[in-house]
C-alpha cells in the first residue's frame, strides 16, 4: 500500500511537472506581414507572401525547444474583431492586443520588401504583457538577402525572434528547407483560401506540394480544399 501511495505520489509530481511546463511555454502569435514595397514579381505574389511569410515564420519557430504557435485561425479572428487583416499596418499596442485574444505571451509582426530579388524580412517581437517592442529583427546579413533563399532567411529571422524572447537560437535543428517557388505557391494558396476560392487555392496548394514533397503545411492545405 505504502508503495502504491508513493507511486500516486510520484505520478501526480509528474503531472504537476508538466503542467507547469506546459504553462512556461513560450506562444507567439505571428501576424499577418506588411509588404514595405516590393519590385520585379506579380502584384498578387507580394499580396500572397503577407500571409505566407508568417506562416513560414511559424512553422520555424515551432522547432524550438519550449515553443508554441498560437493557431492561425485564432490569430486571424482576433484581428477581424479589431477590423484589421492582411496588408493593415499593426502597431505594438495592436499586437499585443492580438497575442492576448489568441492566449500567446508574444506578438511577432512586421513586414518583407523584395526589390527585384533582394528579400528583407523585418520583424518586430512585441511582449503582449507590457505592450513593448522587445527588438526588431531582420535577416541583415548580406549574403542571405536572395529570394532563392527564402527558406533560410525565414530560419534565422525565427532564430533572433526566439533569441529575442530568451529562448535559444537554435532549439531543435533547422526544418527541411523549402524551395522559394514552393512557398510562394503556398502562399498564393493561403491568399485564394483566405478569398473563397476553393478551387484556385487547391491548384496552388497542389503545385507547392508537389515542389516540396515533405511540405506539411501545403498538405494540410491540400486536404482543407478537398474537404478531408
């Protein structure tokens, strides 16, 4: 008997454990990006990419050790109730209000330009508590400013993002990297998607599927369109 007391007792300490580690979790809840002005590709591809490039984010910043991602649909919720969506420009008062809504202890928001090619991602890491800009962050290395890049410099803005809110740099290896013409095909997905169109959002989905076979989140949005 006094083993099986024990035993319970060990078990509930574990339980507790986690708990608490469950709550010391560090959620952010990634906004839709602002396009500061790109050159040199379709109008609708730099509309696509305000989406796209926070999902990306997203899907990085998952990797790390102790981190959360606050649900997109959540996140796009929060931001309809306050009348905002892609393309509006978001304040770090805004942000904040947005991470609460959707029960994440930080807001990352910010924006992309790519000038013919050269793509700079901006990001700025809001504590949702205080309201204030923890740092703003930006792929500012020169040799990584190439769009044929684009995964990479998602992986090391979300590594100073991370960094930014005390976590380490790098918490779990980076993802499979992802050809830029895969995410911008997901990312023209997410835009028919987020207009209703079905059908254009499967084509799309389809197409960065079929770039990046490993592409979970082109999947998902395979299997959304389809209904499954």
């Amino acid at each position: 008997m006094i083993r099986t007391v024990r035993g319970f007792g060990t078990l509930a300490l574990l339980v507790a454990a986690g708990a608490a580690q469950a709550q010391q979790r560090a959620v952010f809840a990634v906004l839709p990006f602002e396009n500061s002005g790109s050159y040199g590709q379709d109008k609708e591809i730099f509309e696509a990419l305000e989406l796209g490039v926070p999902v990306m984010l997203g899907r990085a910043l998952g990797r790390h050790a102790g981190v959360g991602v606050a649900e997109r649909g959540r996140v796009s919720r929060a931001l309809a109730g306050m009348g905002l969506g892609a393309g509006h420009r978001v304040d770090a008062a805004t942000a904040a209000q947005v991470a609460k809504a959707a029960e994440a202890r930080y807001a990352v928001t910010g924006s992309f330009s790519d000038f013919y090619g050269k793509f700079r991602v901006n990001a700025r890491v809001v504590d949702a508590q205080s309201g204030e800009i923890l740092k703003v962050v930006s792929n500012d290395d020169p040799t990584l400013q190439d769009r044929a890049q684009l995964s990479a410099i998602v992986d090391a803005v979300s590594d100073k993002i991370a960094a930014a809110a005390g976590l380490p740099a790098d918490g779990g290896g980076a993802p499979a990297a992802v050809p830029t013409e895969a995410i911008t095909a997901f990312s023209r997905g997410l835009l028919h998607e987020s207009r209703g169109d079905r059908a254009k959002a499967l084509e799309f989905y389809q197409r960065a599927a079929g770039a990046a076979p490993g592409f979970e989140e082109a999947q998902a949005g395979v299997q959304r369109m389809r209904g499954a």
